[in-house]
C-alpha cells in the first residue's frame, strides 16, 4: 500500500471519530515513507488530539527535523512543548510552595514558546499570586485577558491580585 493510500485511510477513519485507527494508518504511510515530514506532522495532530502529548511531540519533532522550513511544522512543535510544559508545571501545584518557583519557570517557558496558551498564562497568574508575588500575578492575567477579554476566571482573579497588590503594598510601606 502506498503513503497515501494510508493518509486517505487515515481520515476516513478520522471523519469516523476513531483516531486510534487513524493512528494506525497514519503510521503505515510512514513505515511507507519515514522521511515524508507531512506524515509525521499528521501522525502528531491526531497523537495531541488523543491525549498523547509524548508522542506527539516526538512526531513533531520529527516533521520539523525532516523539514525546518515549514513554519506549521515549528509552530505545532511548540505548541504540544508548551503544553507538555503546562502539565508539568500544573503537577508542580501539588506539591510545597518552593517548587512553585520551577511550576513559575515552566510557564514562563510554554508562554515563550506558545503565546496564545491562555492556560499557561493563567497557571502563571495563580502560581505567582501563591508565592505572593502580585505584580506578576496581575500581569500574567492581563495577558491571559488579553487573550480573552471575557475569561470570567480571569476577570475575578485580576480584581483579587490587584486587591491584595494594594494591601500589600500599603503593609510593606
């Protein structure tokens, strides 16, 4: 069977909502042809689409590997990083205070890497507020709501951090 051949498997099964044998197809048009970049970059969406973010961005990465100047390619790499970075930090949030700061670092990275992710964005806000650093706190917000102006979340915590900036700040001086 030819690579596209298995591609046009691959979205029947997709339009059929079954990704795991998408899955499969789109690995046998690779097996087919492993130095197609656009096989692997379609492998990745489907793997990010089934809760696979490991494989995924293996996939990706490979399809940036195989050809660096596709920009969609690069695009979606970052993308499933940021959010691999997102989980990571999210995890952070269990644990004590002092490894808020790495959960901070994390996000600051998936920010870097995909600033359109309003999720990272607000974990940014709410990790920064628990180790009582408003002025980051109130920022990462307005970013988030930048992103989405109508993020209800996000405009009940910006009024809270700017609350506690301001009694804050009127403690310290």
């Amino acid at each position: 069977m030819k690579g596209e051949e298995a591609i046009k498997k691959a979205y029947e099964s997709i339009l059929n909502h079954d990704f795991e044998q998408a899955i499969v197809w789109f690995e046998r048009a690779i097996a087919t042809n492993p130095e197609c970049a656009a096989y692997h970059y379609k492998l990745s969406i489907t793997y990010a689409r089934s809760g696979k973010l490991d494989k995924a961005a293996a996939h990706a990465s490979q399809a940036v590997r195989l050809d660096p100047e596709d920009e969609h390619y690069t695009f979606h790499l970052q993308h499933l990083q940021a959010r691999q970075m997102t989980l990571q930090a999210e995890k952070l949030f269990e644990e004590s205070d002092e490894r808020l700061w790495l959960a901070v670092s994390l996000l600051q990275q998936a920010v870097k890497l995909d600033p359109l992710s309003q999720e990272a964005f607000l974990l940014l806000g709410v990790a920064y507020s628990r180790l009582r650093e408003f002025a980051p706190a109130v920022q990462a917000i307005q970013e988030l709501l930048k992103l989405d102006p109508q993020h209800s979340i996000g405009l009940r915590l910006l009024a809270d951090y700017r609350q506690k900036w301001k009694e804050y700040m009127s403690v310290t001086l």
